[in-house]
C-alpha cells in the first residue's frame, strides 16, 4: 500500500510540475511582450518628445504643456497596452485551466491538495459545481474523515477551498484565487517607477 501511494505521490509531483511549468512558461512570455511594448512606447515617447522640444523652445510654458501631453498619452498607451496583454495571458492560461479540468490529472491534484489541507471533522469543502461529480471521489481519500461537499458558484475555474468551522478558517487552493494573486502581480507592477 505504501508503495502505492509513493507512486501516486510521484505521479501528482510530476503533474504539478508539467502545469506549474506551462504557466511559468505563459508567464515568461507574456514578460516578454510586455518588455516588447514597453519599449515601444518608450520609443515613441523620445520621438514625441523631440518634435514637442523642437517646436516648443520659443514659448516654455507651451513646452512644458506639451512635453506633460506625450509623458500621459505614452503612459496612458503603456498600460493600455499592458492591460490588453494581461488579458490575452490570462485568457491563454484560463483556456489551458479548462484543457487540465477535463483529465485525470485535474482529479489527482485535487486529491493531493485535499490530502495536504488536513481536513478535519465537521470542514465543508467547496468545489465548483462542474467539480462536483468529483466528491465521491474526493470522499474516499479522506475516509476517516467525516466532512461536507458543497458547490460553490464562485469558483469557476476548478480547484477547492476548505472551511474549517472549528477554527474558522478557509484554507483556499482555488485557481481563481491564483489567477487572481497572478493578474495584481502581473498588472500591478509600476511601469513608470524610476
């Protein structure tokens, strides 16, 4: 038995890798595109800023107005861009989500993050509601444990959430929530920082 359960713990760490690698890797690219258009914008900000210097020497307040004009147009450029990026990226990787949701290794993981949470008597586990037909299956890798399944339409992308109401606390491994986390760092980084 313990052997069965190295392999399947072999096998989960293998699946977690291959998926935390394609993120990473959608991550690196996104990065990418992102330095691509930030770089453009920056181009285009040199260029607009020489025609406004070239044509605004003689009056200085007008230069200033006018240099003030590119740096917001640019800025505003930048994170239109970065933000029609981040959409694309977290598309692509909600796609894949949908992609993993339909194999064997979406329910593995889902064992392995239930096994990892600890869950003790009396928890409610939240699974999305496509998710659901996995609660059986879920039950029976906890067997000693007497714990309520409940669908959760918040959680749209797979993964689950534990409550645990002795404690009061919910323990979430939800890929909403890591899409989420994601999209602030990846969205949240200050472009114009000096």
């Amino acid at each position: 038995m313990d052997n069965n359960n190295e392999k399947l713990k072999v096998f989960i760490d293998a699946v977690n890798d291959e998926i935390e690698g394609e993120v990473n890797r959608i991550l690196a690219d996104a990065e990418e595109r992102k330095k691509a258009v930030l770089a453009e914008a920056e181009s285009f900000s040199a260029e607009e800023t020489g025609k406004v210097v070239s044509y605004s020497k003689k009056d200085g307040n007008l230069y200033i107005r006018n240099v003030s004009k590119a740096e917001l147009n640019m800025k505003k450029s930048v994170i239109g861009h970065r933000d029609e990026l981040a959409d694309k990226v977290f598309d692509a990787v909600e796609k894949k989500l949908a992609e993993f949701r339909g194999d064997q290794k979406y329910v593995n993981l889902l064992v392995k993050n239930l096994l990892l949470m600890h869950v003790s008597d009396g928890s409610e586990i939240f699974l999305s509601p496509d998710d659901m037909k996995y609660a059986d299956t879920l039950k029976k890798a906890i067997p000693s444990c007497n714990a309520k399944f409940s669908p959760d339409e918040k959680i749209r992308f797979g993964g689950l959430a534990v409550y645990n109401a002795e404690k009061g606390t919910i323990t979430d491994k939800t890929f909403d929530s890591a899409i989420e986390e994601q999209r602030r760092v990846f969205t949240g980084k200050n472009v114009f920082a000096e």
